[in-house]
C-alpha cells in the first residue's frame, strides 16, 4: 500500500478540529484548579474526585457504545485503565489533595511543569527522543521555577503547604508518564470510549485511595457548602469535555503541539485565583511563572512547535 493510499484511510485532522480541541483544554483546565479548591474546601478530595469520575466516566462509556463504538478488547481495557489511574490517581488525585493547602494558581504552575516531565521520561524510554541543548535548557530553567515556589512554600506557609507543593510535582510526574502512554499504547479508536474507561478505572481506584485516608469516616455530606456543590458539578459536567478532547489531542496532534496547553493553563488558572478566587500574587509567584511558562515555550518552540504545526495541516 502507497503512503498517499495509506493515508486516504486516516485522514488527517482539520485545523478547526485541532484548536476548539485545544481551546476547550486551554479554558476548562485552566478553571478546574479553583473549582478544585472550592470543592474540597468542605468534601472529601478523593471521594469527590471518585463521584464525579465514576459518574462521568459512566455516561460516556454508555453514550459512546450506544452511539456504535465496538466494544474494548481486553487489551484496550487494560490500557486504557491504566492510563487512567496514573492520569486520575497519580495526576489528578495529587492536585486534588493539595488544593486542601496551596492556591490555585500554584497548582497549575507547578502542572505546567508536565511537559518538561515529559521530554525527560521521553528521553529515556528505549525509543524515545533525546532532548537537545536548547530543551535541556528550557528543563532546567523551567525546574528552577519550580523550585523556587517550592521554595517560597517552605519558608513563609505551613508543613502541609510544603506537602502540597511536592505533591503536586509527584503528580505532574505521574500526569506525564500517562500522557506518554496515552500516545504508544493501543486504545480504543474512538476518544469518548477510551475516556469513559480511564475515568471509571480511575474513580475506582480514587476510592480505595480516599478509603485509605480516611474519608469514608470524616465524610458529612451535610458539611457541604453550596460553593463546593457547584464547583463539584461543573467539575462532573463540563470537565469531561476537556478530557475527551485532550485523548483525542493526544492520537491525532503532536505532543509538542498538545503540550502548548500548559503554558496557557496558568494563566488563566493565575487570573481567576486572582480576581474570583481572592488568592495571593506575588513578585516570586510572578517571577517563577515566568520562569515555568518561558521554559515550556522554550522546549516546546519555535522549531518543535512550528514542526508540529505544519505536521497537523495548521
């Protein structure tokens, strides 16, 4: 079969596709930190997490297999769970338990250390890229940056904000690895499907894990507020989208492209701590944004970027 022949039957995506894809990651992750911080500032992380997971991830495993999807073979289920306990478990879960004890905006600048996560467990998989002088550049600079939040934590916040911070580092590790494997495992080929099993195996596993810690005990769902009920609700109903379209983003763009998201999430992540979320800003919480986001951009463009723009059609 000819490459052009081969190609005919995997069209490539169109560049509208690609950006209301991105646009959605850009926009709705960039929200979720606060609406985090809001949930579990009186419900438990793990179960919260686990609720709106299993309940997300049901529906769209049920809406996909009814609109046709054939159903996962048992590879793909293993996969593709996976993929969803570390994105969820590890990824996620990480942020959720630490948003009991660090703004918002400190999140999701410690997050956008994922892609620099990335390039580096990309570097050492068998068949993986090395990184060159100017992406090994942007990682260290863009680690320095986190260090110094870490940093800043340890000198002027409690032991649990301390805690919070490495965890969040931890989980953006674990966030990449499944981004990784996002992209060489073999899924199932329709987004949706692929995103209802990762959240159910990763709701699953969020209830052992607030078992674990004790939630099932301290749970009061009388204590809940009607601010966390409503972040929680967002985050069930309009989270998912960005999920479903960052899986989609990761089989049908390159990674360096996909990766853009997280240069753009704290900003918008920075200005609704900001102005809704009434959180600090600081000189240092400024100079180690720059610091994170200048070295995404770094590893990330202008030749990998316009590489990976040219490649998806843009």
């Amino acid at each position: 079969m000819s490459p052009s022949t081969a190609e005919s039957f995997h069209p490539q995506p169109s560049p509208a596709a690609i950006w209301t894809a991105l646009g959605a990651v850009y926009l709705i992750w960039g929200s979720t930190y606060l609406a985090i911080r809001f949930t579990v500032e009186s419900a438990p992380p793990f179960l919260s997490a686990a609720a709106r997971f299993l309940l997300s991830g049901g529906l769209l495993y049920a809406w996909s297999r009814f609109a046709g999807d054939p159903r996962p073979s048992p590879l793909e289920w293993r996969n593709a769970s996976i993929i969803g306990i570390l994105l969820l478990v590890g990824g996620n879960g990480g942020v959720v338990w630490a948003a009991q004890f660090i703004p918002s905006s400190l999140s999701a600048l410690l997050v956008a250390t994922v892609p620099l996560w990335m390039l580096l467990f990309d570097a050492v998989r068998p068949a993986g890229e090395k990184p060159g002088v100017k992406a090994f550049s942007g990682i260290l600079i863009g680690f320095c940056g986190a260090a110094l939040l870490i940093g800043w934590t340890a000198t002027i916040a409690t032991p649990e904000s301390l805690y919070g911070a490495i965890a969040v580092v931890g989980a953006s590790l674990l966030w990449a690895i499944g981004s990784i494997y996002g992209k060489i495992l073999r899924l199932p080929s329709s987004p949706l499907l692929t995103t209802g099993i990762e959240m159910l195996a990763g709701g699953v596993a969020q209830i052992f894990v607030g078992w674990a810690f004790g939630e099932f005990n301290e749970w009061d769902i009388r204590a809940i507020t009607t601010r966390s009920a409503q972040a929680w609700s967002y985050l069930t109903l309009v989270g998912p989208i960005a999920f479903v379209a960052y899986a989609w983003l990761l089989r049908n763009a390159p990674i360096p492209l996909v990766a853009t998201y997280s240069y753009v999430n704290p900003l918008v992540a920075i200005l609704l701590g900001y102005f809704v979320g009434k959180e600090i800003m600081t000189t240092r919480i400024l100079l180690a944004a720059g610091l994170i986001i200048g070295s995404v951009i770094l590893v990330s463009a202008p030749n990998k970027l316009n590489e990976a723009t040219s490649r998806a059609g843009i």
